[in-house]
C-alpha cells in the first residue's frame, strides 16, 4: 500500500529523519543548502506548515509520532515550524506523552530531552 504524500512529515518524524523535516519546513535555516537536496513535492510550503497538524488515522500529528519514537531533533524542528505543543492524540497532549515514554526502555534520555523541548515550547501540563 502506498502512503499519500500529504504524509510525508508524518513519515519524516517516524522514521527519525530530521533532516528532511529542516529542508521541507525552515529551509532557510538548512546549514548546507545544495541545489541536488532540494525535494519536489506537488504542494507549496504553506501547505506544508498546514499538514503540521493534519491527524493519521490514530489521531496523531507528525509531533505526536515524534515524540513516541523518540526522535528529538525531529521534535526540534517540528515545534520550530510552528507545530502545537498542546494538540492531543487520541486524548493525550504531547507533554503527557514524553512523559510516559519516559518508562519505555532505554527511553528515558530522549524522554528527558522532549519534556524540556515541550516545556520551552510552551506544553501546558494540564487541559485549558
């Protein structure tokens, strides 16, 4: 089954690869820009800021899916695009999903690390 290409950050933070994540979202901060990485994709960057908060069909956005597999730079970049650290996923806000990734094995590091990125990002530790 193919994924929709609307899924290509969700994809992105999956998989730990923040580097794609820094070219589509702040390419203007890329710390080497080359021609031969620029991606072709059928939609502009608005677009793209706009599939920061599209939901898969666990309800998660791509910082959700960041967040659960630990990948903290894809974190970084995703909260500096301008990704929500408040939205939930399937009822959980991102702050409380860190936290609980905390008791994964071998997770508590990144665990720590995302706690700190959502608290400066401005998590609310409880539902407004």
């Amino acid at each position: 089954m193919e994924t929709p290409v609307a899924f290509v950050l969700h994809n992105a933070a999956e998989v730990g690869d923040a580097g794609i994540l820094q070219r589509l979202l702040l390419p203007e901060e890329e710390s080497t820009p080359n021609s031969a990485t620029e991606l072709s994709l059928p939609f502009s960057r608005e677009v793209l800021k706009e599939l920061l908060s599209l939901t898969d069909l666990n309800d998660c956005t791509p910082l959700h899916l960041a967040i659960l597999n630990g990948h903290v730079k894809c974190a970084e970049v995703l909260l500096k695009a301008g990704s929500s650290p408040d939205v939930c996923c399937d009822g959980s806000p991102p702050l409380h999903m860190a936290v609980c990734a905390a008791l994964l094995p071998g997770r508590a590091e990144s665990a720590h690390a995302l706690v700190q990125l959502l608290l400066a990002a401005g998590a609310q530790a409880t539902e407004t």
